[in-house]
C-alpha cells in the first residue's frame, strides 16, 4: 500500500477540551454526539483518521480509546462522533450516559494516510465500528467515484443513509450483535460480490479476528494485489474498547 499513500504529520495535533452539545440517536446501535469548542489547528486529511477520546478510569490516568472524526467544521468548533453500541466499555458507557453540556477531552489526529485518487473503484467492508469511517468516505468522495460497501449490522433498523455525489451501492449484512466476531455473514455476502474493471482499492475494518479473515479472502479469491489493501482491527472480541490494530 506503501505506493498509493501520502503521509501527513501535523506538528499541532494537541489535547483539547470540548463540549457536548448534541446527542442523538442516528440508529438502534449508533450514537451521534456533536461536540464544541476551540478547533484551532484541527486537521484530518484521511476518513479512516482517529482521534484520542480521553476517559476517567480507576487509576491515576485516564483511559483512551481511538475514534473517528465522522465530520468537523475548524471555524465553527465542531467536531462529531458516531459511537457503535456494542461490547461495554469506557468509551461506549461515556457516550450512553452523555449528557449536553458534559466535556470530553480530544487528543490528535497526530497525522493521516492519505490514499493517492488513482482509483477506478473502491469496496469498503466493515461492521458497525466502521461506519463512521466508511460514511465519511463516501460522502466525501468526489462525482464518478464508484463504491461499494459491504456493512454487517444488527438490523435493519441499523442501515444508515449518506449523501454523497460518488456511484454508491450498499450491501447491508444483518446478524445479531452476538456474532459480531463471525466471519461467515460477511463472507457469504462477498460471494456474491463482482468487482468491477480497473483499478481498485480495499478497505476493510471489523472485530480483529473477523478483518483478517476478511483480508485473506479478499487478497486469494480476488488475487487482489495487496499495496491496494488495508485492514484494520477496530475492536477485539472479549476486550471491550481495545485500540484498533493495523493489519495491512
């Protein structure tokens, strides 16, 4: 993937204190929360960028967890964060117990991958952790783009709806929350997936176990080419909120 990425940096990627200002719930298993405050020097270059949420915990530090930065506006000091409902945790009880007017401390991006415009296509495979990801790329995809998202979540009450000016086919995969960590449902939606012609590029995010499985599918049966991959563990099953890991 080394090849279609730009790297940014930003020298400015400081912790910062903002507030809630709005909650709402955008589906059965997803929280919106709308926070404000100082934006100052905010940048996220990449949809798939996180952030630090910063939590009281138990010890003498607080705990973090990452988290995408579904959308932002710098002049007016907003910056929005869709929290999946799933395993408990600290960042998941924060967000069901918010309340306007509660703070949350900010911390990053410290940088993003950009991935070079050079593609033909593109196929975005994720669970509900995903979402915020996936529906940033897709609105923030240009005119022509074509996408395809193959996204598992509880029901179908849980099917979001993005504005976007791309070629955008969904594919929603209902299981319930129990088996998140199973491969099967998304596997079986994949076979039926025809990759258009041209170049593409594959995303992938999901439970730890779930997106590598995804990964080495999509690399043998595809022969897709992995410099135009990446996969990522969003959560870990039985490890409520564990930092996303990177898996290609």
């Amino acid at each position: 993937m080394s090849n279609y990425v730009i790297r940014q940096r930003y020298e400015s990627a400081r912790r910062r204190t903002l507030v809630v200002s709005e909650i709402k719930r955008l589906t059965p298993h997803m929280l919106r929360i709308e926070l404000e405050g100082d934006m100052e020097d905010f940048a996220s270059g990449a949809p798939d960028d996180h952030i630090k949420l910063f939590f009281e915990g138990s010890g003498p530090k607080p705990d973090m967890r990452d988290y995408t930065p579904r959308a932002f506006d710098v002049p007016a000091g907003r910056l929005t964060v869709d929290f999946a409902i799933h395993e408990a945790g600290p960042a998941t009880d924060w967000a069901i117990n918010a309340k306007v007017g509660d703070t949350l401390d900010v911390g990053g991006p410290r940088g993003s991958a950009v991935i070079n415009p050079v593609f033909d296509w593109w196929l975005l495979i994720g669970d509900e952790t995903a979402l915020p990801a996936i529906g940033r790329r897709v609105e923030e995809s240009k005119a022509g783009t074509k996408l395809i998202v193959v996204a598992a979540i509880p029901s179908e009450d849980d099917k979001q709806s993005f504005e976007t000016e791309a070629d955008l086919t969904c594919h929603w995969v209902t299981r319930p929350l129990e088996k998140a960590a199973e491969v099967a449902p998304m596997l079986d939606a994949l076979k039926d997936i025809k990759l258009p012609q041209g170049k593409g590029f594959i995303w992938i995010a999901a439970e730890a176990s779930v997106a590598k499985a995804l990964r080495d599918y999509v690399l043998t049966t595809y022969n897709h080419p992995l410099e135009c991959l990446k996969a990522s563990g969003y959560w870990t099953k039985g490890l409520a909120d564990k930092p996303q890991k990177s898996l290609a």
